[in-house]
C-alpha cells in the first residue's frame, strides 16, 4: 500500500485514500493494517533514537 502511488494520486486525495483503506480493507488482520498505517515507522523512528 502507498497513498503516493500514482493511481490513487490521479484520483483522490490523501485522506479519501486513508479513508477507503480503513473502510474496504477490513479483510487485511488489525495488526497488519496498523503496521501499514504508521506503526512500521514509528518503530523505525524510536529504534533510530532522537535526532539532533
């Protein structure tokens, strides 16, 4: 999944991506859909530690 892919991009926007996600993709297990809704990069960020 990615909301810059630029299909999506030609025709919603940002938020109506996220919102058909959230509402279509009930099918993909809670935990999966949270890792691809920020939680991968938050755990990258907190594993990268503070930033100067």
């Amino acid at each position: 999944w990615g909301s810059d892919y630029p299909v999506v991009r030609t025709h919603m926007t940002h938020q109506h991506a996220l919102e058909a996600f959230r509402t279509h993709c009930d099918f993909i297990p809670m935990a999966d859909r949270q890792k691809i809704l920020g939680l991968s990069l938050q755990r990258l960020l907190e594993a990268a530690g503070p930033f100067a």
